[in-house]
C-alpha cells in the first residue's frame, strides 16, 4: 500500500511540473537615437506549444527603472510594478499560433550601455495561474549602436 501511495505521489509531482511554459523570449537592443535619447528594443516571442497563445498572459522582468512604451502599433501595454519591476501584457485579440514569432517593438528612455542594462529575472503567468519561469535570452548588443555614451567610453569599447 505504502508503494502505491508512493507511486501515486511521484505521479502527481511529475505532472504538476510537466506544464511548461509555452513561451520563449528573447530581447534585443535595435538602435539608439543620441539625440531624443530613446532606444528602440524589442521582446521576441515564440510560441513553442502545439496550441495558441492567446491574450491572457502577462509577462514580468527586472530592470533600471526607464519610462517604457510600445512602439506604434505592437500589440502591447507596460505598466511599473514597482521601481525596476515591470510587466508586460498583450492588447485584446492578441494571438500567437504554435511555432511562431512575434517582435513586441517598445521604445525605452535612456540608452543601454551593456547587458547589465538589459531586462533580465523573466517569469511570465497565464490567466490566475501562478508564474513561470521565462528566462530572457539577450542578443548582443551590435557594437555599432553605442559605441560610446556621452562622454564615457562604455565596457564594450
């Protein structure tokens, strides 16, 4: 009986966390304006289940506090948890087919030096679920975006 109750347990656990999270993301830095001092980032997401993703996850990430917005016509909306803890979610009638990528253009104040700048501690939640882990791959940075801030030379150089 004791093994069957065992048994049962290992079922349960191992189902619990079979669940995972059917999105991949991945973030970039796409240019910087040195004049309005915006960098122009997105969020790349891909589906990696055999459904849709639909518009009810919400996807949060540590970062410098900046001003964010999206871009004209991403299907996005940010908001600030809290100072350096942001969230972003999809706009109504968002979908993502099985195996497909979306670019979520944002626009950010500020310019981002090196990857310490980059969001990173990503964890996303569907519906009233509880979160799940969702790791931020960086690409580099193209050195020919920002070479130098202002007046210091930053790592990259």
């Amino acid at each position: 009986m004791k093994k069957i109750i065992f048994l049962l347990n290992v079922l349960i656990v191992s189902a619990t966390f079979a669940v995972a999270n059917p999105l991949e993301v991945e973030w970039q830095v796409c240019s910087y304006g040195s004049v309005n001092r915006i960098s122009h980032c997105q969020f790349i997401l891909t589906n990696t289940s055999d459904g849709a993703v639909t518009d009810n996850w919400a996807f949060y990430f540590n970062s410098f506090p900046r001003r964010y917005s999206p871009s004209a016509g991403a299907p996005i909306t940010f908001e600030t948890v809290q100072t350096g803890y942001f969230c972003v979610r999809p706009t109504a009638g968002f979908r993502l087919d099985a195996g497909k990528t979306v670019a979520l253009n944002y626009e950010m104040l500020g310019m981002v030096n090196n990857l310490s700048y980059a969001p990173d501690g990503g964890h996303i939640t569907f519906g009233d679920s509880a979160p799940e882990a969702a790791p931020i791959k960086h690409r580099p940075i193209a050195l020919d975006i920002n070479l130098r801030s202002a007046n210091f030379p930053t790592p990259q150089r």
